[in-house]
C-alpha cells in the first residue's frame, strides 16, 4: 500500500494544467528554425542536452571550445527537448528541471557511457506458435576498449501468470521436522504440487531472463520484430525522465522527453523501477 501510495504521487506530479495554458512559459524559446527540426538520433538528444552542437546541427563542439557547455545555448536546447504537442508535463515541473540542470554552480549533464539509463524494446516473438509482445530492457557494459548493449531484464505475461505463489495460512510448506524424515516429502512438494515455487523463501523472484534464453535455446521463442523503443533515464540526481520518438511534422519532433518526474529518496526511485518493469 506504501508503495502504491507512493506511485500515485508520482503520477500526480506529472498531470498537466488546465488546457489552454501556454507550452511556452518565462525562459523558454520556440523553435524559429535555427535550430535543426528533429532531434533525428539519440546520440543528438545526448549533444543537445548538454549543449555539445551547433543550432543548425553541423558543427560538434568539443572541450575546449568557447560554445561547449553553454549555459545560454543549454537553455535553448532543453527548453526544445520536451515533447510540447501530447505528453502532460507540467509547465513549472520543466521549469525546475530545466533551472537545475543548466545551473551555474552545479550543472548536469548527461553521459552515454555512464550507468542510471537504459532502453525499453517492445518487441513481438512466437512463442509456441503464438505471437506475443515481449519486453526487454538493454543496458550498456563496458567490453574490450568500447562498449555493448546487453540484455539485462525481460518482461513477459506468460511468463509471469506461470508462477502462482501462494501467501499466507493456506499456503503449503515443508513441516519443520522434515530433515528427521530425510526430507522425503520432498516428493509431495515437488512431484504432486502444481505451483513448486511454494516452497521457495517469502523473496523469491523467478528469474524471466533465464527462462526467456532457455525457451530460446529451445526453439519455444523465436524472434519476429520490434514495435518501438524508449529510454528511461536517472542520470540527473533525483529525477526521473523518459525519452520517446515522435515522428510528426513541425520543429516539435524526434528524440524528446515524453515523461518527467521528482523523486525524494531511493524508495520513491525503487517504486518508479518497478512501474516500469512492470513488477509488483
């Protein structure tokens, strides 16, 4: 319950105001035309954020160049990197954001290569004969003198619904005098019983990675495609933010910040994990 209280919280905070208020508030800029219309890759939404290319998009500034790291052009960008046209962000939540990551003390930036962000592919397999949406989550790790993506999480409803733990009194357990009868009711529990993980310790976690490479290995999953991809990121110290693609005319278009969210502590941050992984 503390949890989905917590959740809830969170959702508040990124519901949008009353229709009819401005997509551009004190500070922000539209898009003219001088900058480029799409943030076409993810690696660009990298060098926009922390300000690392010209307007037009032509030119990589690099350390040591006058441009790198501006605050006047950091401001530009980030203001351009929301999706303005359909996510419900609040106006003074990227207000905050937008000061804090661009402040002149204790700016924040964002950095491919380091840990707090990762992807979220949906993707569609045959399963038994069966189309079904999977979900995986890739991450980056380090690897000879570069860099991989890696699968880290999987996500699958069939997997989930496949195990039934049961809580409480009416779950059935190995009687504590068991090792006096050389655990032979071992047989009733593992044998007889439709739902084995019964009897597994109260934090048990059926690991969905392994079983989605054992199916795998077995021919029971096999690849068909990729619906869509986003990233979630926690780079930035106490907030959360999703970037989405949208493809669509305008300036307001590519790479941008579909979702937006403060969080006070590791537990509001753990909770926020779990959404979207898709866990209890």
């Amino acid at each position: 319950m503390k949890k989905l209280s917590v959740l809830v919280l969170l959702i508040i905070s990124s519901i949008q105001f009353a229709p009819g208020q401005g997509l551009y508030g004190p500070g922000q800029v539209k898009d003219d035309g001088r900058f480029a219309a799409s943030t076409k890759q993810l690696n660009q939404f990298f060098r926009r954020f922390n300000a690392e290319e010209s307007q037009d998009g032509l030119t990589r500034y690099y350390a040591g160049d006058e441009e790198y790291h501006n605050r006047e052009l950091r401001e530009k960008y980030i203001n351009l990197l929301f999706d303005n046209q359909t996510s419900s962000i609040p106006q003074n939540l990227k207000q905050e954001f937008a000061t804090l990551v661009n402040s002149e003390n204790y700016p924040q930036f964002l950095n491919f290569h380091r840990e707090n962000w990762f992807a979220e592919v949906s993707t569609v397999f045959l399963y038994k004969g069966k189309r079904e949406d999977i979900t995986l989550y890739m991450r980056l790790q380090p690897e000879g003198l570069g860099y991989e993506w890696v699968i880290d999480k999987v996500s699958f409803d069939s997997f989930k619904n496949f195990f039934n733990k049961q809580e409480g009194k009416g779950k059935p357990f190995l009687h504590p005098l068991s090792h006096e009868l050389g655990f032979m009711n071992l047989r009733k529990a593992l044998q007889d019983s439709k739902e084995p993980e019964d009897y597994t310790p109260k934090d048990y976690k059926p690991d969905y990675l392994t079983i989605f490479l054992y199916e795998i290995k077995n021919g029971n999953i096999k690849f068909e495609t990729v619906k869509g991809v986003k990233f979630h990121f926690f780079q930035i110290e106490n907030w959360y933010f999703e970037v989405s693609q949208f493809n669509r005319p305008g300036f307001n278009t590519g790479w941008l910040i579909s979702s937006l969210t403060k969080y006070q502590n590791e537990e509001e941050k753990e909770v926020i994990l779990n959404y979207i992984y898709d866990q209890e």
